[in-house]
C-alpha cells in the first residue's frame, strides 16, 4: 500500500511518530477497529497523530531549528585549516564531484536490492566482492531482469546517466551562482518549481514539493501530510554545501540546515549536516576518524543518528570484516525504512571504514551492502574523492564517465563534470573570502 494513498498515509505516519518517541497505540486501535476507511475517518486519524508528542521516557532530544541544535551538539572543530594550493583545491572538488558520479553509477542498477541478493548475483558472475561497476551476465535469470535494461553496467557507460543525487548536487551549484551563500530556505523551494520536474522528485521532496505548490511557506511544507521527513532526501543533497565550504564544516552544515528544512526535520536534517560537514572537513584533513568525528560534531549528541554513527564506528573497530559490523548495523537498525536516513548512513561509514581509504573499496562495500545503494555510493564516493582528489581516482571508475553528467535540472541537461568542478571552486573563494555577492549563473547543454 503506497504512502499515498490515504490509509498508506495514515500507517506511514503511525511508523514515522512511533519512530519519533511518540505512544500510536490508541490511533493504531481506532484504525484496527475503523470499519469503512473513508478519507475524513483517516484525516481525523492524521489530525490526532499530529498532535502526539515523544514519550517522556524518549531517550532522545531531536531538535529541528539551528540555534538548539547547536546547543546540543558536541564540541568539535569549527574551522580547520586547508593548506592547499588553489590547483590542489580544484583537484580535490573536481575529486568529490567524479567520486560522487561513479558511486552513484555503481550503486544505480542494484538500488533497492538487499546484500544478499546483490551478493548472489555477483557470485552468479564471478565478481564477488565487487571490484568495477556491475556486470551482465548471459543468460540473466528473471530474478535480475532490471539489470538487462540499465545503462550503468560495465561496458554500457557513456556518462553518468541522469540520477536524483546529481540533480540535487547540481541544483544546489545554481542556488549558490542565483542567490549567493546566504540564500534561503524560499529560495530553495523557489528553484525546486522552477527547475525540477515533480515526477524527478520522490519521498519526502515530492510531499514539500506538492505542499509549496498548495501554497504552504517552510517549515510546513516538510511536516504537513509528509510521513518520509527522516529519509535519506536532505541527506543526498548535502554535498554542494561541503564542497563550497572547505575547512568550515560549521558553515557547512548551516547551509545543509536551510536546505534540508525545506523537507526534512530531526534525524533527516542531521543526515545532511552530517554529509556537509564531513565533506568541508575532508578538505582540511586526510584522517578519516577526523573527517566522522568533525561531522558528529555537528549534530545533536543525544539523537538517534549520533548514536548511529557512534555504533558504526565502535563495531568497525570490533570486527575485522564489514558483514559482521553489517549485522550488527541491521539487528540494532534495521527496522528503519530501506531509504530511511539512519541506517543508510550506517552503510557508508562502513564502506569508509572498511575501505582504509582505498576509493574503489569504499564504494564497493557500501553499494554491496545494500539498501539504497546509489544514494549511499555516491555520499562515499563523494567524501573519498574531496579527500583523495582526481588524479588519484584509478581510472576504471572515472574513465567511463567521459567527464559528463545528464540531469533534470533545467539548463543542465547535459554538462562537463569539469566545468561544474570550476565552477564550484569559484563560488568556494567567494565564501572563503566572506563575500556575498551572487555569482552569475552560466548557460549550460554544452
């Protein structure tokens, strides 16, 4: 039953407030017992779960607005020196945008799929544990029929095909050229009609997609009729705000902040923070535990997502092999929706600390582990490539891509990652410089 349609929405909704602490028990007994579902029962029904508040019992606090956030989150570094040339610098964001490319690429054929069934097909084709984008067997059981369609398996690669995680990336690039660094959470929502087709945009961005066009401002437009608003969507967004933030993960985050309100609160929010963050600190360091810990730094300490991360990284240091850090991740976490923001970030800090800084590695294990695994390939694939830069990405990942990029996104529909990469770098000097002027967006489909 989609989420949809109006008792989908109303079960959805029973899931999201008893994730967020809240007692459903008494609305989930009226549903049990409701004999006909018409649409004003069930509105009734979403009118009641809209008025519960988290247990007092709730051991979390998940704040939705900056200033408590920050109030509760941990001491970290704010600021970091990037002791980088500006060449240096240009290789290190044309870097993350290649490594977020050929992430995505690797993980867009297979997304959805479980760990076992991924592994199983990679057995069946001789190339467990991945070590290049996904092969196609002949002849393909019906069991991965999608696979004979998609453009991103090896051989079939001529850029990187048209996917939601690059289209936010490049959006994000023109709110920046359009509205400068201090752009707001309108503005956003503004660029989103104007640029992106309601049908590129799902979850919790079709639902404030949908609110802004029945009229609703921010901080509505994520919570009204919107039962996905701790997904993984602010999450995929977060990477723009990294890259034109380097050594500032403070500033980083406040940025993935206005732009993840506009659809997301709580642990949805902290996900896109924490991938900004994380991405300005790889910048500015080359030790991964820093780059996860300034991220941390940025996100309230008493929240599900913090605990998340805190326990990824206290069973990779337990366990020699990903899978067994993979189970715990599922026993504790698993119960989240499979596009869900907590266990997802779960799986690309194991693809990070798993893969010891070795690019393919990374992404590998984190696509191999399943879930939405294009989302989770292109945020490792992203914080590997700031880290390492583009030379030093081996070319079997990043030679197929022929250096361009398809995209929703008005304007862009076909554009040169280098040229996306220059101008990033551009809008990067500014904030470093402090200024604020806008930049002026360039014409693209070249």
């Amino acid at each position: 039953m989609s989420f949809l349609e109006p008792e989908g929405l109303v079960r959805a909704e029973i899931a999201q407030r008893r994730e967020e602490g809240c007692d459903t028990s008494e609305v989930e007994g009226k549903l049990s017992r409701m004999g006909e579902k018409s649409p004003r029962r069930l509105e009734a029904l979403m009118e009641e779960l809209d008025g519960l508040s988290p247990r007092p019992d709730f051991p979390y606090s998940e704040p939705s607005d900056l200033s408590r956030i920050r109030a509760e989150r941990p001491s970290g570094l704010r600021r970091m020196e990037v002791a980088l040339s500006e060449e240096e610098l240009y290789d290190r964001v044309y870097g993350a945008w290649l490594g977020r490319c050929a992430g995505c690429l690797l993980g867009k054929p297979v997304e959805g799929w479980s760990r076992e069934k991924i592994e199983r097909y990679l057995r069946l084709a001789g190339a467990y544990p991945l070590d290049d984008y996904f092969p196609l067997v002949s002849p393909l059981p019906e069991e991965y029929g999608r696979l004979a369609r998609s453009r991103c398996v090896r051989g079939r690669i001529r850029r990187m095909a048209r996917d939601d995680d690059t289209d936010y990336t490049i959006l994000g690039l023109h709110i920046l050229e359009a509205h400068g660094p201090s752009f707001t959470t309108a503005d956003v929502g503004e660029e989103w009609l104007s640029r992106l087709p309601y049908r590129g945009v799902y979850t919790a961005e079709r639902a404030a997609y949908r609110n802004l066009v029945d009229g609703l401002s921010p901080p509505a437009t994520a919570t009204h009729r919107n039962p996905c608003r701790e997904w993984i969507g602010a999450q995929i967004r977060a990477d723009i705000w990294g890259y034109v933030t380097p050594g500032r993960p403070e500033l980083g985050a406040e940025l993935a902040h206005r732009d993840a309100v506009l659809s997301h609160v709580k642990n949805g929010i902290y996900g896109e923070m924490f991938v900004s963050a994380m991405l300005s600190a790889a910048f500015a360091t080359d030790d991964l535990e820093t780059v996860i810990e300034v991220g941390l730094s940025e996100i309230p300490a008493r929240s599900r997502l913090a605990e998340a991360v805190r326990d990824t990284v206290d069973w990779s240091g337990e366990f020699g092999d990903w899978r067994d850090a993979w189970d715990r991740v599922m026993e504790k976490y698993g119960h989240y929706h499979p596009v869900h923001t907590i266990n997802n970030a779960a799986l690309v800090l194991l693809g990070l600390l798993y893969g010891r800084r070795d690019y393919g590695r990374s992404i590998a294990i984190s696509v191999m582990a399943g879930l939405d695994t294009d989302c989770n390939g292109a945020t490792t694939g992203s914080i590997l490539g700031a880290l390492l830069g583009a030379e030093a990405l081996p070319e079997r990942w990043t030679r197929p891509l022929n250096d361009r990029i398809e995209s929703f996104v008005t304007g862009f529909g076909d554009s040169r990652v280098s040229d996306l990469a220059k101008r990033t770098l551009k809008i990067a000097k500014n904030v470093q410089g402090g200024r604020k002027a806008r930049i002026e967006p360039q014409s693209q489909d070249t």
